[in-house]
C-alpha cells in the first residue's frame, strides 16, 4: 500500500486504546446503576482500570520497533509506549489528588471520572495517530472531554465562563488546524504523516507556508502559547482545581504528542518553515509567561502563566529543528508534568470544604504551620523556577544545550535572562511560605494518604534532579536520531 | 434525454425553494422550504448515482434535523421585528460576502473557459456497482479506526451534554419508565356502569 511501509504489527500493540475505551464504557454503565447508592464506586473503578491499564501498556504496548496498524492510521513506537505509560501513571496520580477535593465541593457525577477517561483516550489516540485523520480525532476527543470538564461544577458562575471562552476558542483552533491540515491535503494528495514527510521537500512554497502556518497557530493554542494564550489564566482560574490539575499535566503530554507528530515528524522535509515560526511563538511566551506572572496574585493564575513560559521553552526545544532538541524538549514535558502534578496536589491539599486556597497570600507562614509541606512547596517552586539540583533545572538545561548546539546562542541567551525574571515569582511563594506572619490561617488538615503520594511525588522531583541521567537515557532511546 | 430533463426539472424545484427559504416572512415556511430543498437536492445526488448519500440526506436531514429544527421554531417565541431591525445597517455587508460568492462561482464555473480541464466527469459505473457496499467497505474496514474513535467522540457528546444540563429536582414530573410501561389497561380505564336516564 505505502513504498517503503513497515510491516504491520500485531494488533495487541493497541491494547491500551481498547482496553481504556472499553473500561470507560463499562464504567459509565456501572456508575448509571449502582453509580447513586455507592458513591465511591466510580471513583475507586476508575483507579483500578487505570492501574490495569498501567500493567497492561507494560505487557503489551511497549514495543522496541516502530509498528504501522489499521491501515498506517495509528504508529506504535518507542516514543507511543514510553508516553502513554506516563500518562497513565500521571491520570493516576492526578485522581488520586483530586478525589477529596471533589467529595468537598459536592462534585459527584460518576461522569467526571469517565470523562477523565475519554479525554485520556484523546490523548493516547494522538501520541499513536499517524495521519491528520486520527491527529485531529484526537485533539476532538481530547478537547470535548475537557470543556465538559471545565464546566463541571454547573453552579459555579468563574467555571462557566470559562468553559464557554474555553470551548468557543478551542473551536476556532479547531477550525485553524482543519483549515490548515485541508490546504497540506490539497498539495499532497496525502493524509499519511509518513507519507507527507517524504512528499513535502521542497523549498518553500507560498500555499505550504500558509498550510503550515495553520498548522502552527492551532498547535500554539493547544500548549497555550502567545499569542494564542488568552484561554489560558481564565481557564487555569476558572475550572475547579482538580481539572486544571488534568490540564496542566495530563494534557501537556497530549500537547506535546501533537506536536511532535504534525511537525517533526510529518513536516520533516521543510523544517525551515516552521522552525522559524515555532522561535517567535516561543519568545512572546516566555516573554508574556515570565512578565505576566509577577502580576498575579492568584496562585491559580500565576501557574497558569508559568504553564505559558514553561509552554515556550518546550516550543524552544522543536525550534531547534534537531533531535536533541525534540530530546530535550520530551524530558522537559515529563520534569514540567511531575512537578506541577505536586504544585497543584498542593494547592488541592490545602483546600479545604467551603475554602479555595488559589491565593498566593494564602500560603503566608506555613512552614510555621506545616513545615513538611512547605518544604515540599518549596522544592517544588525551586524545580519549576530551575534552580539546581531539582528535575527542572537539568530540564532547563538540557533545552539551552539543544539551541547552544543548534547554534541559536541569542535564543538560549534569552532563554536564561528570562528564566532569572521568572524566578522572581516563584521565590515570592517561598517567601510568603518561610519570612511572612501566619496570621490566624489555619493549620492543614492531616490527610495522610494524600501526603504521602505528595511525598513520593516531591521526593520523584529532587532524586530526578539529583540523578537526571536516567531519564535522559529514556528520552534519547525513545527519540533516537 | 430522460436524465436531463429530471435533473433541470429538480434543479428549479430547488432552487425555487432556496429562494422561498429566503424570502418567506413566516419561519415555518422558511423551514418547510428547506425541506423541499433537501428532497430535491437527493433526487439530484440520486441522478449522478450516489443513492447511499440521498437517502442519508432524507434520513437525517430531513427526517431528523428540520424536524427538530420546526420543534425549534414553534417553540420559541421569536419577534421577527427585532430580528429584522438591524437589516439595513448590515446590508452593506451582505452585498460584500454576495459579491465574493459570485465571484467565486464565476471562478469555478470559468475554469473550462480558462483552459483548464478540472472538470472531468466521473467514469460510469457498472449496474452491479453499490457505492453503499464500497462506503462501508471503506469505514469499516481501511478507516475502521478513525470510525471507532469518532464514536467515541459522539459518545462523549451524549455524556457531557446529559451530566451538564440533567438536573434531579425534587419536585420533578418525570415519567417513570418502569411504572408506564408495568401499566395495564385495568388499572387506568374503570367502566361506570349508569342508568340511561329517561326524560319523563
């Protein structure tokens, strides 16, 4: 069918994708029947299914080759095993913060666990989708779940707007990406990725410039990045905090699937194109990212901007246009998911029923109040604003050697200048946390299970950044050259 | 001879009802229209030989959607004044996006004049050839993957629209299916039995 196709694999690498979209199914109904007396049930399902899930990819989905299936539609490689085995890990980890916070807020529908499914499958159908048919099937499945979700608290009036800002922007994007993917048909004749990375090598031609740079805004919105960023605080702000929890992390590994597959792998042939657009994109966002956080005052918002400046360096890691880069910008996707996963299980921890803790203020004296959290708070913030020797920093690191040895010294000049801003931010949490009066805030709550994940979560983030090789050998044997 | 005769017969068919979709002051003349138009636009995929694709456009066009569009407009009280008053101020646009769109029609339908031959008409098919067999040859066989997953999407559709807008109030007059479907014919009709009364 394809010159030079693969052989078709066995079908069994695409267990994960069965089995999550069979479990999904299964819980639904199990939640329509015994969903109303047994509150817990859907909840608890959810965790098995998802822990199935995680022995399952082990066993089944990891495969050393690169695998074509259902007619070159869906790619199982290296890379497809490696990421939905953290994604898998990472919903995991984020329903298990979010479970309290939901039975406080009286947030019960067993749809909300199933939600949280489907948009897991958007994403596992984008880390393996080989053609724009199943790319752009993802992003949908992805992206419906998660208006869904957004809007979930129907009485809250912040996470309504949201939502409607959310979904009508996510709709426009969708329409940029169709329009674009539409205008690389029409000069390819293909919807084939591997197809289009043999077919589009030519130099740059007016209608691909304009297809890719479809292609490109839609991808920028996904990560959240200038200046398709505006969705982003608002909906950071305004969802309950256990789905911003899931858009923060879960997602971003969607995001990055997304990209990963679009344009360094089906615009291969015309790196020049996009490269370029991918820079100035990923320059407004650390500009915007870094400036616009010092003005928040809402921890929610304040993420929501570093999710912009973090969005721009995994953007400065493709701008490269060379493998170390993609590298790079993959350990980089996986340090930034499994700090913010504890940033926001913080944030979750210490809210209580009846109190969002989403003010920055609110975290004044809590190392007199708790100082294990607070000291995880601060390991935390020290990762994500890249100080040494936490997972962040080498994440930072290895994206500035990539553009250092793609010879783009300015970027990585501007990289660090505009890291050194950012810090400002993070370290103003630490200081509420350790140098500000407690007032009469109130000491958290014991929760012990929720602490310990929190512990092993923090304890991941510092062992990572204290031995970082190991997950640089996992990027650079799933991403070979 | 027979085919074009049809073909012009249901073209002005339609586009007599697109005017009418127009031009209608009443809303369910309007949508009544659109009906008519979509019937007629069938029989005209039926005479190009794209009979799976007619009788989907009956099905869930017009047996579905217009009909559910009706319920719409009946239901809702719409002040056509108010829809009408802004008419005139946004004219000019309208002329603008008209104005392109016959532009472009005049493109696609110049491009023979042009010299360039994008027109080709399809080969003809055999009398035993079904493009509803090679359809689902199609879906559910090369493209049965993308066909799964957007039923998944449909799937997320039902649930998200139903857990965000389904509300159990206490006081709701919900029907009880169990109970309407347990119900007998005793249970709800007593015959009374009365004297005829008799006028003295």
């Amino acid at each position: 069918m394809m010159p030079g196709a693969l052989p078709s694999g066995p079908l069994a690498l695409a267990i994960p994708e069965m089995w999550l979209a069979g479990s999904a199914c299964l819980i639904l109904l199990c939640d329509v029947y015994f969903g109303s007396t047994r509150r817990s049930l859907t909840a608890t399902l959810t965790m098995l299914a998802l822990t199935i899930g995680v022995a399952l990819t082990g066993q089944y989905g990891l495969s050393t080759q690169r695998f074509l299936l259902f007619n070159g539609l869906y790619v199982a490689d290296p890379l497809a095993g490696f990421l939905k085995m953290a994604a898998f890990v990472a919903m995991a980890t984020a329903i298990f913060y979010s479970q309290d916070y939901l039975e406080q807020r009286a947030i019960r529908g067993g749809e909300y666990y199933v939600l949280c499914l489907t948009a897991l499958l958007g994403i596992f159908v984008l880390i393996s989708a080989n053609s724009l048919l199943t790319v752009y099937l993802g992003i949908e499945l992805l992206s419906l779940s998660l208006y869904a979700l957004v809007a979930f608290d129907r009485d809250s009036g912040i996470a309504a707007e949201a939502a409607t800002k959310y979904f009508v922007l996510g709709a426009i994007s969708s329409g940029i990406l169709l329009y674009g993917m539409s205008m690389l048909y029409g000069l390819t004749g293909t919807l084939d990725l591997d197809r289009l990375s043999t077919i589009v090598r030519s130099g740059p031609d007016a209608a691909l410039i304009i297809g890719v740079a479809f292609v490109v805004a839609a991808i920028a919105f996904k990560f959240g990045a200038v200046p398709f960023h505006m969705w982003v605080p608002d909906v950071y702000e305004g969802a309950p905090t256990s789905v911003t929890l899931f858009i923060a992390t879960v997602s971003n590994l969607g995001s990055f699937a997304l990209i990963l597959r679009l344009l360094a792998h089906g615009l291969a042939g015309t790196p020049a194109i996009w490269t370029q657009m991918l820079m100035a994109v990923a320059v407004l966002s650390l500009l915007v990212g870094n400036l616009g956080a010092i003005a928040q005052t809402n921890i929610k918002r304040m993420l929501a901007y570093s999710a912009i400046a973090n969005a721009g360096f995994v953007l400065l890691g493709f701008a490269s246009g060379v493998n170390a880069g993609y590298q790079a910008a993959l350990n980089f996707t996986i340090a930034y998911v499994i700090t913010t996963l504890a940033s926001f299980g913080m944030i979750l921890m210490l809210s209580r029923s009846g109190f969002e803790h989403d003010q920055i203020a609110d975290f004044k004296g809590l190392a007199s109040r708790d100082p294990l959290l607070a000291a995880m708070m601060l390991a935390l913030m020290f990762s994500t604003a890249g100080v040494p020797p936490f997972i962040g920093f080498w994440a930072k690191l290895w994206i500035i050697q990539a553009l250092l040895g793609s010879r783009h010294a300015w970027l990585a000049t501007f990289a660090v200048l505009i890291s050194v801003v950012g810090a400002f931010y993070y370290l103003r949490v630490v200081w509420y946390m350790y140098f500000e009066a407690a007032g009469d805030r109130p000491v958290p709550e014991a929760r012990a299970r929720m602490r310990f994940i929190l512990v092993i979560n923090t304890v991941a983030v510092t062992v990572m950044g204290v031995l970082p090789n190991a997950l640089l050998r996992i990027c650079e044997r799933v991403l070979p050259p | 001879m027979l085919p074009l005769i049809l073909f012009y017969l249901f073209a002005t068919v339609l586009v007599l009802a697109a005017v009418a979709v127009i031009v209608s002051r009443n809303p369910v003349y309007a949508a009544l229209s659109l009906v008519l138009c979509f019937v007629t636009s069938a029989a005209i995929w039926l005479l190009i030989e794209a009979e799976f694709l007619a009788i989907v456009l009956v099905l869930v066009y017009v047996g579905a959607v217009m009909v559910l569009f009706l319920f719409v407009i009946m239901m809702l009280d719409i002040d056509l004044e108010e829809l009408r008053a802004g008419f005139t101020r946004f004219a000019w646009l309208g002329w603008i996006v008209a104005g392109v769109i016959v532009l472009e029609i005049a493109g696609v339908v110049l491009t023979g004049k042009l010299g360039i031959d994008v027109t080709r008409g399809a080969a003809p098919l055999p009398a035993n050839y079904s493009n509803t067999q090679e359809l689902g040859a199609l879906l559910y066989g090369r493209y049965a993957y993308p066909f799964e997953i957007a039923a998944m999407v449909l799937l997320v559709a039902i649930v998200a629209a139903i857990a965000l807008t389904l509300r159990h109030r206490p006081n709701l007059k919900a029907q009880d299916i169990g109970r309407q479907v347990a119900a007998r014919a005793s249970e709800r009709v007593r015959l009374v039995k009365m004297d005829s009364e008799h006028r003295e």
